[in-house]
C-alpha cells in the first residue's frame, strides 16, 4: 500500500459567502477562523456566545492535487478519511462522491473512477451540525428530553456530545476535517483486518494472529507475521492461502512471556507484531501492531456484601485508582500527541492505574491508547453516548453499529483497554424517571412518562442487544457492561450500592457532607466528584481586572453548572473561615475539593476488597474554567492531583475518627509484597508540642488493607483544648517514609492556627531546585507557586509540623520559562490556611 496524503494547506469559505481563506488540515472551521482573525477567542469572557453563531453556516473546503498515470494504473484507490465533523458532501472534479453524518466513524471510498491524469480538485461541504439538531428537535417531539445544560436536540447527531455544552463546558458546535484524510494506493490485495487473541498457560502464551483481507485476484498469496520480543528476539512464520480464501489465522507460543501489568503492578512490555500481505514476492500491504501479554477480565462474584465488581489481571485483583477522561479541547484541532502524552504521564506520576473514556465525547486517537499501553493505565472505554434517550430507527441503527465496528476493530488489540460500556448514566436516568414521585420531576421528564415504556424497549434494544452483539462479534474476549452506572442492565436498581458500578453525587450535588461518604460501601465508583476554581494564571487568561469575583457575569460564564459558585461557597463555609481576598478563595475552593475527594478515596480503599475502584469525576478540562478537574486546561495541577498522588499511594496510610475520639489508622497495601514498616503518630498542640505518642510494628500482606492501630483519646481531648490539637501519623518502610497524614478533631474553621512563620531556602543542582520548607507552627495544606512560570512540584499543598523540614524538588527542565536561582527566590508564593483570613 501506498499513502498519498492530502493533509496540509487547503481553503475555506463561508458557503453564503464569496471569501476563501487558507485552512489547514487536519483542522476545523473555528480553528482556521481563529488563524485568519475572522472569530474571536472563544475562551475569552463571554465570547463563547460569539462563537455559537459561527455554527449555524455551512462551510466549504477544497484543494487541488496531482495524480499521476501510475496512481491511475493501481488496482483501487481510496480516499479514507480518519475524522469528518459532522454532516459532510464530499465531491471529487465535481462529480458526487459520497455524504456522511457520523464524526466518530472513519470512511473510505473507491474513487479511481472520479480521477484524472493531472490536476484534480476535492471539495467539501460541511452542513450547519446546530441547524440540524435544531429541525430535529421540532419534527421529532417524543425525543426532547435530554442533558438540559446541552443545546436541545444533540443526540439526533452522532458527535461529540459535549461540543453542543455540558456542565462544565462550552457551547462550541465546530465542524471541519478534524483527522487525517488521503488516498491509500493498492494492487492486487490489501489487509482488512487484524484481530490478535492470547491463551494463557503456566509457562507460554499462544498468540493467535487472525487476518481477514481482500483481493481482486483469484490468485494464491502469502501472509508473513512477524512478532518482535520485548528484548528483540523475532519470531517469523507464513502462510499461503487458497485462491478463494480471504481468512487465515497464524499461532505463535511465546515461552517464558513478559507479562503486562498495570501501573503500580509490574512493568509494561510490549511486543511487535508486523503482518505482511504478500503476492509474487511483494509486500503489497503491511499493519503493525503492539501488543502487551495479558490477562484482563472483570470479576464479578457473589459475596457477604452482594456481587464483587473489579478487574483482575493476571490472577491479581486491581483496586482501580483513576478518574474520568473528558475531551482535551472544544476546539479538536488542538490535539496532540505531546500534549496527551503529558497528561497521561501525569496520571501515573499521581499514582493512577486506570483511566474512564467518557461517553459524551470522542474515541480518543490511536496514540492515547498506545500511552496508556506503554504507561499502564486500564482503559475504561465508554461508547459514546452520554444523559440522552435516543430515537429509534434502521438507518440510525446501521450508522451506529458502523461506529461501533470502526471503533472495537480500532482499539481491540491494546493491552490497556479493560471493558466496553454502552453508555454513561441513561439506564439509571430512565430509572430514576420512572421511580420518581411526579411532582419531583422536570417538565421535560413528565413530557416522557406517556411514552416511557417505549424509549425503554428503544434503549433495551440498543444498549443490551445491538451493542452487545457487535461487541461479541468483533471482540468476543472483552468484557461489556451495559451502562455507567448499572448493576447488570434491565433496569434493575442501576446505582445499587452492593453489586456493579455506582455514581454518586449526595456529596455536591446533594449538599451532603463529606463524611458522607464513608457511609457507603460501594463495589466499584466509577463517578464521584468536587468543584473548584482554577487558579489565578488561568483565571486571568480569560478574565480583565474587574471580572475577577466568581459572581461576575464573566467567572458565571465559564461556571457551566447551576448554582455552583454558590455551592462551592456553602461548602466552604461549613469547612473554612472566609478567605479575605479573591486569590485566597481560588486556593481555599481546590483545597476543599481536594479534601472532599480525599475523604471519599481513603475510605474506599480502606475498605479494599468490598469496595475495588474509585474513578473521580474528573481528570482534565476541554477549556479554562471552574470545574471538577484535577488538572486544569493549561496543565496545570490543581491541589486535587497532588492530593491524589498522595491518597492513590500504592501503600497507603489514612486515619478515621469518631465522634468520641477514637481515631483507627490503616495500611492499605495495593502491592505484590507485604509491607513491613513502623507507624508513628503524635498527638499534638497548635504549636506542634506532643501531648502524646506512640510507635507499632505493622507487617500488611499484599492487596489487603488492615486496621493497624486504634487510638482512645477522651481523657486528653475536652472541649477546652478541641481547637488545638490535632494528631500527626506516618509510615516508614526501609527507613524511607511513605505516608504521611493529619488529623482536626474540629472542622478547619475552628481550629486555631497559630501563624507558622513558613520560611524557604532555595537551593540547586544540575537537574533540579530544592525547595526546603520549614515552619514554627502546624500548617496546613501550604501551596508553593511561582507567580507567572508553570512547573509541577514534587509535593504540594501538604501539612507541616513546627519545628520540621520538608524538601520540594522541581525539575528545571519542567519550568515553563527559564529562570535562574535569584529569579525564582523572587517569584516563590506560599501560604497555608493561616493565611485565607484577611489579616
């Protein structure tokens, strides 16, 4: 096979207009705007409305390209194109080609017989994706109810869900040629596709290599496959297939297998395995794939507690410790491999082994799931349908299952990918819908309630027997699970606490504490989340001066869900005194966010066993804006994910208390050896003087979690002294610490924080700035910034006891702008929660 690409320099106009501009693909409409200075940043203040418009026009784009007599002499020529968003007339020299409506599939036509010796010229039209939903949504009035934050009618289009708004991002409906597009060239035959399936023995793993292909010669060919060890050593064998046979399978033992494994488990080989098609000693076409050896299933046994719900690799049952993925940008042309890359390696450095591909956005590219191969992460794979009913119906249910066999043929042969789900949060929706009291509902909830019976035979239909189907036709071996959440499909208590996945919001959006928490036991949460603000680099990429108070018509603009600011702040008084300026309340929110997540992922993996995942909403950001992100648009870590670097520790040590101040601390061990060590705690004043100590042996096996120590303190601690004390645990193992904590035995708010007087010094080496900081008092969650530079740290927003030294390293290589050791004495910021108060 050979690629002629068309990626590069096109032009785009305005359909109703008369001026081309210079586009790039792959790109989009706004992206190419955005270059030429027609749209303004839609990111910025309110500008977001500005951009909306820009989607109701239909757009043209077109290029010139030259084919010569030996393109023309191939057998085929195809145009493939790898993403078109959404609602695209493709011609070639004027002549109709095709038309589709789905971003998410990937689409090839035969179009030798649209060209010529010479110059040719493709053409595109892309159609208004908002006009569109907009007529839809008027024929069709039994499918209006939907996600109500979103622009009404979205699930009548298969794009990204969220690109028409969610609550926590833009309405910016772009359209465009968002993936590769080109010509593959071929004679005589070409591979379809590849499916490699593994059996595990003691000591071998057969490879099975199945290949489907085609031909347009009724001659015999030779199918190579060509596997590459982790250490390099080949292993080659052929096949000649019959004339009319299109189908062989290749085998191969692989003795004494590298195993692949979760981060945190073990390492990550991979193998090479390289298919040839071959007729008269040519190769007309290749593939290549890497592949990790692995065993990966989802448990799912029943138990004292109801039914287990966890992934089990290799033998090993893994507590997965992740968040859910959402699109990395509402404009899609911005995607990269160097910026993917970077937020994955941030998901490992924070300990996680798992990641959730929501449902309301896109199949992410080939290279995500490459990272997650190489780095480790289990993929939970969403498809993508997200909060919607969907209408009935042949051809929409042809163009789904076309998707779905683009996708599951796509990403199937990654070791990282652990499960399909139908779709994220309709089963328990619908549920919820039908067992509600009538006056609790919305109004587009009771417009359902005529046809309810209906739109649950349509999703039965779709979500419990097409997807299914399709999934056990193309990648039989590979666990589904019908929704997200769900307790098994049928409508049958989808968010039970006892069996399946759960979602649970009591905790934000029901104004719940965040102890409320640990009153529940789930099998596995694969949704759970806080807000908070971004910090103020971002704020002022979007903001002026004036606009910087969350209850600004700006700052409510980048607030997608209702009331949220509001929400943050009632939490926050219950958990906070007022912080006294703008830049405070932007640090006290993601530290409440931090603390919330935190209450719910220590008490969870606590309970290890009964309880095996805890995928927080969410990971990243698609825009600058308040959310419930760990990372925020630009990168940058929010106290959350240094949290989560901490409480996704592999050995973890964490403390509860009671109301009669009775403290038990635990070791949760999520490692393959046990974990010997020595707990030391103190109990100590607001000026970090021990009141009390103590000191244990704990010896924990491997993936178990054990209550260590339990701790009386209702002689010591009245209410005369409550305010100002707190206890302090650790745990060494080897002589190196590996966990640290603290505990109030009041809220934050009441507690008496001395002024810790932090102090720094700054010192350097080679490859990195040491920070040493050091502290007179307890203080609590310190932030460390540099006023306008980026970097990450190698700790953040953690405790500090009076008297003691904690280094933080940076790697010079990560500071976003060069900058000597004077310069970043100068710029160094740090505060802990003495210093919200205005003073």
């Amino acid at each position: 096979m050979d690629i002629y690409t068309l990626n590069g320099k096109w032009r785009m106009k305005d359909k109703s207009g008369e001026r081309w501009i210079e586009a790039q693909v792959p790109g989009s409409v706004f992206s190419d705007l955005l270059r030429e200075g027609l749209m303004e940043d839609p990111f910025y203040r309110d500008n977001e409305g500005k951009a909306v418009e820009f989607s109701y026009r239909d757009y043209e784009y077109e290029r010139e390209f030259n084919i010569s007599p030996e393109i023309l002499k191939k057998d085929r020529v195809f145009l493939y194109c790898e993403g078109l968003d959404t609602l695209a007339q493709i011609m070639i020299n004027g002549k109709y080609v095709a038309r589709t409506d789905n971003m998410h599939r990937r689409y090839e036509f035969d179009v030798k017989k649209f060209l010529k010796i010479g110059m040719n010229k493709i053409h595109f039209i892309f159609y208004s994706p908002t006009e569109f939903i907009n007529k839809m949504h008027k024929k069709n009035p039994l499918w209006k109810w939907s996600f109500d934050v979103a622009m009404p009618g979205f699930y009548h289009l298969r794009k990204a869900h969220c690109m028409f708004g969610w609550d926590w991002g833009p309405r910016i409906p772009d359209s465009g040629i968002w993936r590769d597009i080109g010509l593959k060239l071929y004679n005589s035959g070409r591979l379809e596709d590849i499916y490699v399936t593994q059996r595990h023995h003691r000591k071998n793993v057969e490879v099975g290599v199945h290949i489907n292909f085609e031909a347009w010669v009724k001659k015999e060919f030779y199918v190579e496959v060509l596997i590459t060890c982790p250490g390099g050593m080949k292993i080659i064998k052929t096949i000649k297939t019959g004339k009319s046979d299109n189908k062989c399978s290749l085998y191969f033992n692989i003795n004494d297998p590298e195993l692949w494994w979760p981060n945190g488990y073990g390492k990550q080989p991979l193998y090479g395995v390289r298919i040839n098609l071959k007729y008269r000693g040519k190769v007309l076409d290749s593939k290549d794939f890497m592949i990790g050896l692995r065993t990966l299933i989802v448990r799912q046994k029943k138990d004292r507690w109801g039914k287990s719900f966890e992934f089990v690799v290799n033998g090993i049952p893994i507590f997965a410790m992740g968040a859910n993925y959402i699109i990395e940008d509402s404009i899609m042309s911005r995607y990269s491999k160097k910026r993917t890359e970077k937020l994955i390696k941030d998901c490992v450095e924070a300990n996680f082994n798992c990641i959730r591909v929501w449902g309301g956005g896109i199949y992410p590219p080939d290279y995500f799931y490459e990272l997650c191969d190489r780095y480790g992460l289990i993929v939970w794979q969403d498809f993508m349908f997200a909060c919607s009913v969907y209408p009935p119906g042949r051809k929409i249910t042809e163009n789904i299952k076309g998707e779905l066999e683009d996708n599951i043929k796509r990403i199937r042969n990654h070791a990282c990918l652990g499960l399909w789900c139908g779709n994220n949060e309709i089963e328990w929706m619908i549920n919820m819908i039908e067992s509600k009291p009538r006056e609790e509902l919305r109004m587009p909830q009771i417009a359902m309630l005529p046809k309810l019976r209906q739109i649950k035979n349509t999703y039965i239909n779709l979500f419990e027997k097409t997807i299914p189907e399709t999934v056990k036709k193309y990648d039989p071996e590979r666990f589904y699970w019908p929704s997200s959440p769900s307790s098994g499909g049928k409508f049958n208590n989808p968010n039970d606490e006892s069996m399946g996945d759960v979602h649970y919001w009591d905790v934000w959006h029901g104004l719940k504490t965040f102890k409320e928490y640990r009153r529940h036991y789930f099998r596995f949460t694969s949704e759970f989340g806080f807000q908070s603000f971004p910090g103020i680099k971002t704020i002022k990429s979007f903001t002026i001066p004036e606009d910087r108070n969350i209850f600004s018509y700006v700052m409510e603009k980048h607030q997608k869900d209702d009331l949220a600011n509001g929400r943050i702040l009632a939490y926050l008084s219950e958990t906070f005194k007022y912080p006294g300026n703008f830049e405070s309340l932007l640090y006290a929110s993601q530290v409440l966010q931090a603390e919330a997540i935190k209450c719910g992922v220590e008490h969870w993996r606590r309970n290890r066993g009964r309880c095996m995942g805890s995928i927080y909403w969410q990971l990243n950001d698609c825009w600058p804006a308040a959310s419930w992100s760990g990372i925020d648009y630009f990168g940058r870590w929010k106290a959350l994910h240094y949290y989560a670097k901490r409480f996704y520790s592999p050995v973890l040590i964490s403390a509860e208390e009671d109301d009669k101040k009775i403290v038990s601390i635990y070791i949760t061990n999520d490692t393959g050896d046990i974990a010997e060590g020595i707990i030391n705690w103190s109990l100590r004043d607001n000026r970090s003087s021990i009141i009390k100590k103590g000191s244990r042996e704990v010896s924990v096996p491997p993936l178990k979690a054990m209550k260590c120590i339990k701790l009386s303190f209702k002689d010591i601690i009245n209410k005369d002294n409550i305010s100002e004390v707190y206890l302090e645990f650790s745990l060494k193992i080897n002589e190196q610490f590996v966990g640290y904590g603290t505990l109030l035995f009041v809220k934050p708010k009441h507690f008496i924080f001395m002024n810790p007087e932090i102090k720094t010094t700054i010192d350097e080496n080679d490859r990195e700035l040491i920070i040493t900081v050091e502290s007179r008092a307890f203080a609590k969650s310190i932030e460390i910034g540099l006023e306008e530079t980026d970097c990450k740290f190698s700790d953040n927003y953690f405790d500090l006891s009076g008297g003691f030294k904690k280094r933080v390293m940076i790697e010079k290589s990560d500071l976003s702008d060069k900058m000597n050791l004077s310069e970043v004495k100068k710029k160094l910021k740090i505060r802990s929660l003495y210093d919200i108060e205005e003073r």
